[in-house]
C-alpha cells in the first residue's frame, strides 16, 4: 500500500513538475480520449453497433476535439475511436473501413482545426479591439473632462489664456481664452508660429525659451506681448514642455498683470489713504490731548504765578517750543513769569515799550531769524533763539500783559499752534486782572500811554 502511495505521489510530483503549455496539452489529449470513452458508452446503450456503421459518432468526438483543443487531440481522438470499434465490433473491422475513417477525420481535423484557428484569431482580433476602444472611450473621456475643465479655468480667469505649441513652436491648438486676450481667431492662430505674439523687441529670444524650457522643463517669466490689434500686454507666463513616448510639445500659459497693477496700484493708495487718515487721527488726538490740557479744569484753584507757569509750561509743551513767558508791564515796573525750558537772560527790556503789539487778538510770528527775534521780543533771550510767537493777553478789549514763546530749532508755526496761544492767553488773562485789580497796577496800554 505504501508503495503505491509512494508511486502515485511521485507521478504528481511529475505532473506538478510540467510546465503550464505541457500541462494544457495533456488535458487537451485527456478530453479527447473521455470523449471517445463517452462515445463508446453511447453506442452501447442505444446499439449502434454493427460492421456497416463501426465509426458512427466517433467522428463527432474527432470534430469535438478538433475544435475545442486542436489537431495533435483530435489525432488521439482518431486513434483511440479506431482501437475502441475495433475492440467492440463482434465481427472486426476490415482495413478499408479504417483507412476510410482515418482519411475522413484527418480532413476534418483540418478544415475544423483551420476554421478554429481564425476563429480564435477573429476572436483575439475582436477582444483586442474591445479592449482598444474601451482605452480610446476612456481618453476621449478624459479629454472632454479637461477640456471641460480647461473652459472652466477660462471663463473664471478671463486674464489667462492657455496655447498649445509643437516641438518648434508652432500654435497647435487656440482656446477661447487665447481669442480673448490676443484678438486672433482660431483659424487664423493655428499654424503660425507663437513668435508673433511677443513684442517685435522680444521676438529674437523666443528660440532661447523654446531651448531653456526643454532643458528645464518648467520656465516662468515675464514679457510683453501683442495683440491683434497692435496693442501690447504686460504679462507672466508659464512655458512648459511636455514629452510623451513621440510627441513633443509646449504649454504656454499667459496671465495679463494689467488688472493685478491697477488692483496694486489701488491697495497701494488705499493703504497711504489709511495712513494720512491715522496720522490725521493721531495729530487731531494729540490737539485734543493739548487743549485738554490748557483748558484743565483743575488749574481754577491755582492763583498768581503758579497758575501762570503751569498754564505756561503745558503750552510750550504742546507746540514743542523751547522756552515760554508772561511778559506784564506796570507803574512800578515791569516782570517776567517763565515757564520750564528755555529761560530769558535778564528780565524786560523797558525801552521796548513802545514796540510792542498792543492790538488785541493780534499774533506776532518770527520764523528762523534771529535778529528780528531780538528787535521783537520784550525779553532778553539766549543769542541761539531763531523763532518767536507773540501773543496779547487782553481782557475787555484792553491789553494787559504779552506771551512769548521761543524757539531754537528751525520751526515754522501752525494755525493750531496759534489758536492754543490765544486759548492760553484768554485763560492767563483771568489771573493777570485779579492780580493787577489786587494790587492796583494799571495795564501795559496804561503805563505806555503815560510814557507818551
């Protein structure tokens, strides 16, 4: 028992062995033979049997095998219904009836095996042309899905335009994009060279870009190009070379940056815009700030020259002046009130009386000279002062008494710098005639008029 195990294991092992074409062939021999076992089975049970018909349905078995595995089959086929008519007729078979059987078959086996033959070739031919069609079915739906996309891109970027070039730049295929921005048709762009859109001065280079764009395979830049109409365009562009198996060609994407400049040229004045309007914001803080701050309702309480020398202090340091002072004139004299900073030299000039603005509400401005600084100005100030504002201190119409504020550096007064000093000079005016009602000092209009 073990041996035979052993023997029908290695006869497996040897068919397992085979290779896969010499495995079909021994199936193909293994049907031919069942089937002529089948035929065999058959003519016995329904008794076709006899000497005048030893091969009927043994040729059925021949074209079976003929047609479903090839020649070298039903050859085996042929052979065993030969061996099996001769076993099972009573009578034997004569050598007429067997060369007779055997010529039929094997013409049969060629006319089926032939017709098989092209059939399976018709058949490969078919499968392979299903198996083409549904590849280009595939590509063609693919194309339309970029097409469609690509008319997407177009009609959402209207700035861009897509053109495809072959290997020697020449316009293979023109979008609608590319009608829009250029001015050509399709009919007139296709076959030129896409030389002629560049400008006339950028056209020499174009065999360069053709060049660096195979060697790179990406190029991006910028050019001007032209339109139909003779206009130009400022545009970026994206050359890019695309090689697949024999086709060499380049997609050339153009975006006018017209739109973009004006957009940056709008974002650029909008964000100046902005800044003036902070700075604005800012300067109209900073006078509020100031105002706030001469108008303080916290200096009421103060009196004399202490509410004068901070009233002082916060308006030179409102207009970044350098020095301030109450200037008050009286029979008895006249004294100075300085605020923090820059302070006079030596007290009031008295022999500048009579020089001196008495007109209410007027303002004296010197700017960046020294000289008249000094003929002006009722106080003695350090050589180095180059500016002066002068302002009035008046009450009912009558002067009482003159701000000074000076400056070293180059300064140039505003209108808010003066409506401070007035501000300032109608809050002084408040402490400077309680103090001379107090004292009974007459005004500076008085004390001039009197020198007269």
């Amino acid at each position: 028992m073990d041996a035979h195990l052993r023997r029908v294991a290695n006869r497996f092992g040897r068919f397992a062995a085979l290779s896969v074409g010499e495995r079909k062939r021994l199936a193909g021999h293994a049907r031919a033979l069942l089937l002529v076992a089948v035929v065999a089975c058959v003519r016995s049970v329904i008794g076709l049997t006899g000497h005048h018909v030893p091969f009927t349905l043994y040729t059925l078995a021949v074209a079976v095998a003929a047609a479903s595995d090839g020649a070298a089959p039903a050859i085996v086929a042929m052979l065993a219904s030969m061996l099996v008519a001769s076993v099972v007729e009573p009578a034997g078979l004569g050598t007429s009836a067997r060369m007779l059987f055997a010529v039929e078959s094997l013409g049969l086996i060629a006319v089926i095996s032939s017709v098989s033959a092209r059939v399976r070739t018709a058949g490969e031919a078919v499968a392979t042309a299903h198996n083409t069609i549904g590849h280009l079915q595939v590509r063609d739906r693919h194309r339309r899905l970029l097409d469609a996309a690509l008319r997407h891109v177009e009609d959402t970027e209207t700035d861009t335009a897509i053109v495809f070039l072959d290997a020697n730049g020449i316009i293979t295929e023109w979008r609608s994009g590319a009608e829009r921005l250029y001015g050509y048709s399709a009919a007139q762009a296709i076959g030129m060279s896409a030389d002629v859109l560049l400008a006339e001065f950028e056209r020499d280079g174009f065999l360069d870009l053709l060049r660096r764009a195979q060697d790179l395979g990406t190029l991006r830049g910028s050019a001007v190009y032209l339109r139909h109409d003779g206009g130009t365009i400022d545009a970026d562009f994206d050359l890019r070379y695309f090689r697949d198996i024999d086709v060499r060609s380049y997609t050339l994407t153009v975006h006018d940056v017209a739109r973009r400049k004006e957009w940056d040229a709008y974002r650029d004045t909008a964000r100046r815009n902005q800044r003036a309007l902070q700075d604005t914001a800012d300067e109209m803080k900073r006078q509020l700030a100031a105002l706030e701050s001469v108008i303080d309702p916290s200096l009421n309480p103060l009196e004399g020259p202490g509410a004068v020398e901070e009233l002082l202090e916060r308006l030179r340091a409102s207009i970044d002046a350098d020095g301030a002072a109450l200037v008050q004139f009286g029979l008895g004299g006249a004294r100075a009130t300085a605020a923090g900073g820059l302070q006079p030299l030596e007290g009031p000039a008295s022999e500048r009386l009579d020089s001196l603005p008495l007109t209410p509400g007027r303002v004296t401005l010197v700017h960046n000279d020294r000289e008249r600084v000094a003929q002006t100005t009722a106080l003695r100030w350090p050589a180095a002062v180059s500016s002066l504002m002068m302002v009035p201190v008046a009450y009912n119409g009558e002067v009482w008494s003159t701000i000074e504020v000076v400056s070293q550096h180059p300064k140039r007064a505003t209108d808010w710098d003066v409506a401070l000093m007035r501000i300032t000079a109608d809050r002084v005016a408040a402490v400077v005639v309680q103090e001379h009602l107090a004292v009974g000092r007459p005004s500076i209009a008085a004390v001039i008029s009197s020198r007269r």
